[in-house]
C-alpha cells in the first residue's frame, strides 16, 4: 500500500498496477522523480510521454473521486466549500476556463460539451451566452449530481475517454484539468475527434510538463495533486492531436510555476492586504523572492498549457 504524506492530501492509493506507455504502448521507461505518493514519474524510452508508474486502478480513482474530493475531504479541494465556490464564481464569471473559452470561440447557438465538467459551471455560463445545447462528462458522482439537481444539467457520469454520444455531435469541446487525470488519453483525443464536427474546437488547459525541465522538484505540479496521472507538454499534445484528426490552433502559458507562501486570513484586516502582509513580513519576503527568481530566469513556460485545437475539415 501507498501512503501520501502531504499538506495538500492525506489519501492512501490502496490498489496499484503497472501499465505500458498510455501514448505508444512501450513497455520501457525509465524513473525521473519520485513524487510524496510514492509513484514515481517515469519517461518512455520510445517516445518520451511522461506519467505514472505504477498507477491507480480504475477502481481506486473510482473510490478517490467518490469519497470527497469535491467536498473537501482530501486533495487539491481540502478544506473548501468547492460548490460554494463555484456558485460564486458563476456570477463573476470566474469559472476556470470561461475567459479563455470567450477569448478563442463564440458559444452562441452552438452545442457545447465540457469534458471532466465537475457541478457544470461551464455548461451554466454557456447556456447563459446562447449555446444551443450544453452537456457535460463527470467521473465524481457527487459533483454530477450536484450540477443535474442545483442546475438541470445534462451531466452523464463516465470516463471523459469513452463518451457516449453520437459521431459529430458537437460544435466545441472543452476540457480544463482534465486530461492529466485519466487514464486512456490517446483514446480520449480519438473520442474528441469522434465527437467534434467538421471544423469543430477543442479547448482546454493542464499543467505544462516543460516546467518540470525549467524547475525540477521545486515546480508545483509535482508537489500536488497526486490524482494526476499523465504529464504533458506541447510536443505530446501536438503528436495526440495530429494522430487523432486535430490541428494546433494555439498553445499558450499561464500562471505561476513555483509555490507560494499563503498569508492568514485576518478577516479585520481583509480589505487592508498591505497591513496583512506587514504582520507577516516572512512570508511577504519569501513569496517576492519566488517571483524575482522567475522573472530573471525569463522561462517561457508558465505552470499551465492552455491549447486551442481543431477538427480537420472533411
């Protein structure tokens, strides 16, 4: 058995098993960290794809997502209000994703599905913009539930590589944080392809792998989120995306790639952050020296790879 020891999560991967190449089915690899789950990361030797070995069975993600994930129980959500959350960042349009999606595509009057959709957020604001019809993917129960009962959602609860919809049956496709968690994505992005009409746009983001190279340990997608299983960097997402019947339109780099100190909450204080960071000058200090050491290193990548792909016109 497998323990995690992190602050971010105290989930136990109880079942495990050894997997090929979930890119080109190699069965050679080689260890490149070690992450606090104990499951390391390791490089196919035949075309370089970074992911977990051993992984979780399908069983075990099952048992993760099910048991809290989304109500705070453990992991990147832990001790959070997730769906409060998410309410609230529907009325500012907050939701991650949704910028982004405004910025590349025009959702009105076409049909929209959101990959890994969680309660729907994505799929409320969509169908507040005009979309046609909206539907969502979920693999948590809780969070399909959510979305079907508080929404009225079209949310079906499945593996995002199996979709269960007709060939050509929607205009755009979205997928924010998702691909890093399953388990087949070679056959998720032929199940895009599948899915999406003649001209039709995939959009979506995960944690840019090419930060690893930049930063090693020190970047923040291997310190968390110990549910990701694939790591993925441009050339992986161009090579899944030509083989699939999709062209790169845009990848582009968001975020923060290191770890920052977080102040407390002084709820007396809360509109007054310069008092806040004051009372903790230690934390102030560490986090600007976080950002000067990338700014002077200038790294192109950003901790998030955002891409923009299309289906090839028939």
């Amino acid at each position: 058995m497998n323990s995690l020891t992190s602050k971010q999560s105290t989930w136990n991967w109880q079942n495990t098993q050894e997997i090929l190449c979930p890119i080109c089915g190699f069965d050679r690899y080689i260890s490149i960290y070690s992450r606090l789950d104990y499951l390391d990361i390791v490089s196919c030797q035949s075309c370089s794809f970074r992911f977990v070995q051993p992984q979780p069975t399908h069983e075990e993600l099952l048992r993760f997502y099910q048991e809290g994930y989304f109500s705070g129980n453990h992991d990147f959500h832990q001790d959070t209000n997730y769906f409060e959350s998410r309410e609230k960042a529907i009325e500012s349009e907050q939701v991650t994703g949704w910028q982004f999606i405004k910025q590349h595509t025009d959702v009105f009057n076409k049909r929209f599905l959101d990959l890994g959709c969680a309660d729907g957020a994505l799929l409320v604001l969509a169908r507040q913009y005009g979309a046609r019809k909206v539907a969502g993917v979920e693999f948590s129960s809780d969070a399909a539930d959510y979305g079907r009962l508080h929404y009225g959602l079209e949310i079906l609860e499945s593996s995002a590589d199996k979709l269960l919809f007709s060939d050509q049956s929607f205009d755009i496709i979205t997928a924010f944080d998702l691909i890093e968690h399953v388990q087949n994505p070679s056959q998720l992005f032929d199940e895009v392809s599948r899915v999406l009409c003649s001209g039709g746009i995939f959009l979506g983001g995960c944690p840019d792998m090419e930060c690893f190279d930049d930063w090693g340990a020190e970047w923040i997608g291997v310190q968390r989120n110990m549910e990701h299983l694939s790591y993925f960097d441009s050339k992986t997402l161009s090579r899944l995306a030509n083989k699939s019947g999709l062209k790169v339109i845009l990848f582009e780099y968001q975020g923060f790639p290191l770890n920052n100190k977080q102040y407390k909450n002084y709820q007396a204080l809360k509109p007054l952050s310069l008092v806040s960071k004051l009372l903790q000058p230690d934390v102030w200090s560490y986090n600007v020296l976080q950002k000067l050491r990338v700014q002077l290193k200038r790294p192109k990548h950003f901790h998030e790879l955002m891409f923009v792909l299309q289906k090839v016109e028939l």
